[in-house]
C-alpha cells in the first residue's frame, strides 16, 4: 500500500517549524492587556486632561492624558461601539487561530501583540464609549511635523501592540521572503 507524503507546515516567517505551548501566546496576551489597563488605570488617577504634558523620558516619551473615540488619528471618531466590536472580533479571532492552529515562535509573538492591542481597546470602548490614550512623543512629531503631518497621534500601550506587532510582521514577512529567493 503506498502512502501519501504528508505536507509539512510551511512558515511564512521562519525556516523551522517550532511551536510554542498553546498557553504561551495566550499568557503573552494576557500580560500585555494587562500592562496596557494598569497603564490606563494610572493615567486615570494621576493625569489630568488638557493639563501640561508630564516629561518620562526627556525629550522621547512624555505623559498626557487624552481620549478617543475612533481609530487611530481619531478616524471614524464617535463610533466606539462597532469599533470596539470589531476590534473583539479580530482580537479573539486571533487568539482562537493560535490555539487552534499553532504558528512558529515568532509569528505567534507577532499575532499575540496585535491581539492584546485590539483586545486592550476594545474594553475601553466597552467600558467608557472611548480609548484612553496617554502616551506622546516630542521625537515622532519631529518627524510628523517636518512631514508636514502634524503631532504625531498621543497613544497608548494597545496602540503599540498593533502597531509594532504589524510592522515587525511586514518585515520579517519580506525578510523571509528574501531568503526564498536568494
């Protein structure tokens, strides 16, 4: 009887096939949601809104408490709700698709981030109607500014996560893809 090969799993990021346990990009999640509440709390309690900006690291990272009630540079503002929604939807979703089929290491790190970023504001928009955001840096409006952009968007913890969990999924997904070729 002739037996069919079995396709071994194929990584768009990693030339090998290491896995971590199911629990581990859950416990990832979990922690950086929490990070960002505990930040959020913080803010909470020690900023105040339209208050001076609170240097934390001179001249990169600075505290200021703001709110949003849309997307990122306050797209679509005044739909918390069906953002709130579908940030659930695509956090949760990921989450599921990592236990339910395991990625490499770096890929589950990846998706984890940006999970717990959308997770992390979706129970801002559940719970207020709103994002809090606290997080300004004087460095990237520079930027933004000599682009003729304007300030760079204040942020918070679950910003990050989407943002630099996608970015660093482009790269390493163009990186990988280099070595194909190569």
């Amino acid at each position: 009887m002739r037996r069919l090969p079995i396709l071994p799993l194929v990584s768009t990021l990693l030339p090998h096939k290491r896995t971590f346990p199911v629990w581990v990009p859950l416990l990832l999640a979990a922690l950086l949601i929490l990070a960002d509440q505990a930040l959020k709390a913080w803010a909470l309690s020690h900023l105040q809104e339209g208050a001076p900006n609170v240097p934390f690291l001179p001249g990169l990272v600075e505290w200021r408490l703001t709110f949003n009630t849309g997307a990122a540079w306050s797209m679509f503002s005044g739909s918390a709700l069906p953002l709130a929604l579908a940030r659930l939807a695509v956090g949760l979703g990921i989450l599921i698709s990592l236990v339910v089929r395991p990625q490499p290491r770096l890929l589950s790190v990846l998706l984890s981030m940006i999970a717990a970023g959308a997770i992390g504001n979706t129970i801002d928009g559940l719970r207020s109607g709103k994002v809090t955001d606290m997080i300004y840096s004087p460095l990237l409006s520079s930027v933004t500014n000599a682009l003729h952009a304007g300030h760079f968007p204040i942020f918070n913890v679950a910003d990050s996560c989407v943002v630099m969990g996608t970015l660093l999924l482009v790269v390493f997904s163009f990186l990988q893809e280099g070595r194909k070729k190569g």
